[in-house]
C-alpha cells in the first residue's frame, strides 16, 4: 500500500512538475511518508521513476512469462491476450503522459529517456520475443526468423496509434476495440506467415 501510494505520487508530481524539478521531498509529502521510506523502497529519484515504468510495462503484458504456444489456436489466442493488453496499457493515458515527458526532456534529462527504455520498452520486447521464439521452436512460424516476425506483428497490431496518442490526436484505446484490433493483427500475421515459403524472411 505504501509503495502503492509513491508511485502514484511520483506519477502527479511527473505530470505537473517534470523531471527535473521533481523532488523526493515533493513525494515524500504527497504520498504522506517519510523520506527514509522512500529510500528504503527505491533508492532515489531514478528508481522511483524506474519501478513506476517497470510498473507499467508490467501491465502492458498478460504475464512475465507467457504459456508456450503448442499449436496454431495457442499461438493465436496469446497473440490476441498480449496485443490487446499492450494496446490497452501501452497506450493509456498515464503511461502516454510518461513518454511525452521522456521526449520533452530528453536533451536536458536524458536518463529519464534511459529509464523509459531499460524499464519500459526492453522488458515488454524481451517477453513478446520470448513468445515468438516458443511459437518458432513449436513449429508455427516455419523457418522464419521470431525477431523478423515480432517486428511485423507490432507494426500490423500498433500501426500509427502510438505517433496518434503522443500528439493527442486519438483517445486511448477501450477494451473492445484493443481486442478487435489485436485479432485483426494476429490473423493478418498468420495469413501472412501461410503465404511465404519456408526460410523466406518477413
């Protein structure tokens, strides 16, 4: 409940304040505990702003690590749960406010670009990756390469709505059409891995 009440803290103070002008004092005030908690949980301002990114990226993913696909309906049916989670938290309103700080402050701050990339983007990649390899290693994917495919996945299942949420020009996404869009992209994918020949690179 205490980590609970920083990070949603952190997270107000972030969005009205800015990295740099954020302090744990700031924090320590709003959450209503003391800087010593603070300490003991995260360390410093770079890991209140890390465990708040990581747990983000946590959620934009059904599981840490996902069930291996056994066969095509499997595969289907994780592609379908992981796409609509990626969309639906990926792309939320507090984790879009996070990226555009990222972007503002890039140049003067550029660890907090750092830390939304180590915490955010790398761990949600690495778990998708996993996931293609399995579905790869279970013959699903043919030869082709998993990296190759993820690749082609993401651009079918995001498309422009992550340029479209950063500039405010589309609401987040609700369950329903997260859920429709991401089974429009797994099918469009494998429909697509059925057309190439084997070894033939995405």
């Amino acid at each position: 409940m205490r980590r609970h009440r920083i990070l949603e803290a952190a997270g107000r103070l972030l969005a009205e304040k800015g990295y740099a002008a954020l302090t744990t004092a700031d924090v320590a005030r709003v959450a209503q505990v003391s800087k010593r908690d603070i300490y003991a949980a995260f360390g410093t301002k770079a890991g209140i702003l890390s465990a708040l990114i990581s747990d983000r990226a946590a959620q934009m993913s059904p599981a840490a690590v996902l069930p291996a696909p056994t066969d095509r309906a499997s595969f289907q049916a994780l592609l379908i749960e992981f796409g609509a989670a990626f969309l639906e938290r990926g792309l939320a309103t507090d984790t879009m406010a996070l990226t555009r700080l990222a972007v503002a402050e890039a140049e003067n701050e550029p660890e907090l670009a750092r830390i939304l990339r180590d915490s955010g983007r790398r761990p949600v990649t690495r778990t998708a990756l996993r996931m293609f390899a399995a579905a790869n290693r279970a013959g699903l994917i043919g030869s082709l390469n998993a990296r190759s495919a993820l690749r082609v996945w993401f651009g079918l299942l995001a498309g422009d709505l992550p340029t479209e949420r950063l500039l405010g020009l589309r609401r987040p996404p609700g369950p329903r059409y997260a859920t429709v869009r991401a089974t429009w992209a797994a099918r469009i994918l494998l429909a697509t891995i059925d057309g190439c020949p084997a070894g033939t690179p995405l």
